[in-house]
C-alpha cells in the first residue's frame, strides 16, 4: 500500500468511542455499499434509533407498570417525579446533565408544595362569600344561575353521558398540562422554561392573594346550603362511574389538592389562558384549536359545578394581566442581562470631545 495512503489513514483516525446509533448507521451504509440487502440497512438504522432510546422506553414501561399496578398518579409529588424522570431519562447519552432537571425542577416543585400547604388557610380570616357570585351569575344569564340550566339540560343522575366523560378529562387536564408543558419547554426550549414557570407561579400566587381576602363558595357547595337549585358534583361521581373512587378524595374540592373555597378566580380557568397566551404568536395554524381549551374547561367548570361564570371571566382576567405584566418585566430583565456589565460603563462613561472640522 503507498505509503501517502496509510498516513491518510493514519492521520484521519479517530480512536473517540462511538454513539451506537452512529456505529449502526455507519455500519448500514457499509453494507448498502458492499451491495447487502436495503432492509438489512435499515433495520440497522432502526436499531440505532432504538438504543439511543433505551432508557426513554425504560422510562415509559415503568409509566405504564405504575398506572396499571398503583393507578393514574393522584398527587403534585407523583406528577412531578414522573415528568422529570422522563427528562431524565431522554437526557442520558446526550450533552446535557441529569442533574441539570433536579436544579430547574427542584426550586418550581418546592414553590408549588408552599402554594399547596398555605391554600388551606384560604378561610382563615374572613367568611367564605356565596351570594355575590350568584347574583352575578343570575343577572349576566337572566336570573338562572347557568350550572343549574346546564345540568337540568345534560345531567342525568347515575347515568354518564359521552359528554361528562370528555367534561372529566378536560377537568383533569388541569393537573398534569401545564407540567407536561414545562417538560416540552425544558426539553426542546429552555429559555422559554425559566419566562413559563415565572409566569406560571406568578399567577398562582396572584390568585391565591385573592383567596385570602374573599374565600368563595363554589356551586356544588352553595347547593348543599340551599343558596342555589339542586346540583350534582359531576366530577366526583365521574370517578365512581370509571372505578377509581379514591381519585376524588385527591382532586374534589375536599382533598388535598383543592380548598372548596378558593374558588374566585379560577385557577383551573386561568391555567389554561395562560397556556393560550404564552403560545399564540407561535401557534400559527394551530390557534383556533389552541383557543378551545379554555373554552372547553370553562364549559366543563360550571357544567360539573366547581365554578361560576364569574369565577371563570375573573380567572381569564388574572392571567391576562399576568402574561403581558410579566412578560414586560421579563423581557426588561433579559435586556439588562444582555448588555451586561459594559452597558453601564458605556452609559457612566463622558461624551468625548470632536475637534471642530473647520479647524476652528
């Protein structure tokens, strides 16, 4: 062999281990090459694929052992060690750390925990209001408060229609989208991870100010009290009808992840217009759809019984002033961050002095 062509070899070799999908996707196009069969070039590939996932697919039967063996997750705590195992898992093998989700996640669960431990003393202080809500409600729908008329239309007691399961599964949406949006960010758009999750606990805390001045009595409870026509709690019966009856100890307004009285406004409602307005300019074709989830979970709120219209216009409202509030103190802060240091030195730093160009 010419001796130009081994110190080609020689000088091009690079003994840096290999990811196994490259290794097989290397190894296919020697073999289409050398004239082996196409399919065995692409099973190949395929394999590659497949390994660099092994831990994802890990992950994902373990998620699906979990639901079969325990249940569909029914708490903050189990939600979140979900989600960031899954990030986990996608980061190995990748430049990214693993300790890199702990350090992202650990500070936005620890805040919400604070949240979920002080929403408890929503009615500490004052009285919990019921009337102000209905009157609203009865004046803006002509003297019919519309939980009652909604459910005179399309409820019927120990029957569930197509219509409330789909209302129960927009309900729940409400406990794992907007965390399942933080991991897509995390994942695919970190930057807009750190502005969403400011936002998110901003307006939750935003609300929860709210709830501390004026506990409100939702429907369902207004009508245990006689304040209102007989309603059902659709979605606690909901969880009978689908044979996992602890889920309403967990996700009623009686468990640990609701207080019955921190109703106005609607965080189930704002949630989801906050999800509308951080993504609209970027939806595209998609907005129409996008604008059907607050929608859908309003119709779901006061058709099961959980909220007033007002609770829900009130909620929409809260996030509206939190997005475009927030997001101006954001977008200030990352233009700061961007000058840096030398911004300030430019700006301290005296004009200097030009000769006048006539020589004058």
């Amino acid at each position: 062999m010419p001796l130009c062509i081994v110190s080609s070899r020689v000088a091009n070799y690079d003994d840096s281990p290999m990811p196994a999908s490259e290794l097989l996707s290397r190894s296919a196009e020697v073999a289409v090459a050398g004239g082996e069969s196409p399919t065995l070039a692409i099973g190949s590939r395929a394999a590659g694929k497949l390994w660099d996932l092994r831990w994802l697919l890990v992950w994902a039967t373990a998620v699906v052992a979990f639901v079969v063996l325990v249940g569909v997750p029914t708490s903050r705590p189990q939600i979140f060690a979900l989600i960031c195992t899954g990030l986990i898992a996608s980061t190995i093998g990748t430049e990214r750390s693993w300790a890199r989700v702990v350090v992202d996640f650990l500070p936005f669960y620890a805040i919400l925990a604070i949240y979920d431990a002080l929403r408890g003393s929503a009615d500490t202080w004052f009285e919990p209001h019921a009337l102000p809500q209905i009157h609203v409600d009865q004046w803006i729908f002509g003297g019919t408060v519309p939980t009652v008329r909604l459910q005179r239309a399309l409820y019927t007691p120990g029957v569930a229609h197509v219509w409330d399961y789909a209302a129960f599964c927009v309900y729940m949406t409400h406990f794992i989208v907007p965390f399942v949006v933080a991991g897509v960010l995390w994942k695919y758009h970190h930057e807009r991870f750190y502005r969403y999750t400011a936002l998110f606990i901003g307006l939750t805390f935003a609300a929860f100010a709210t709830y501390v001045i004026y506990p409100a009595v939702p429907p369902w409870m207004a009508s245990q009290h006689g304040q209102i026509q007989p309603t059902a709690k659709i979605i606690d019966e909901m969880w009978t009808h689908i044979g996992l009856a602890n889920g309403a100890n967990v996700f009623s307004g009686a468990g640990h992840f609701a207080n019955p009285v921190a109703a106005v406004p609607s965080l189930h409602a704002a949630y989801t217009m906050l999800i509308v307005l951080f993504f609209w300019k970027s939806a595209g074709k998609w907005r129409p759809l996008l604008a059907l989830y607050p929608l859908a979970m309003g119709f779901t709120l006061v058709y099961a019984g959980e909220h007033y219209v007002i609770d829900i216009l009130l909620g929409w409202g809260y996030a509206a002033a939190v997005f475009f509030i927030g997001s101006r103190l954001f977008d200030r802060f990352e233009r700061k961050r961007a000058a840096g240091p030398e911004a300030s030195v430019l700006t301290d730093a005296p004009a200097p002095a030009y000769a006048d160009s006539t020589g004058g």
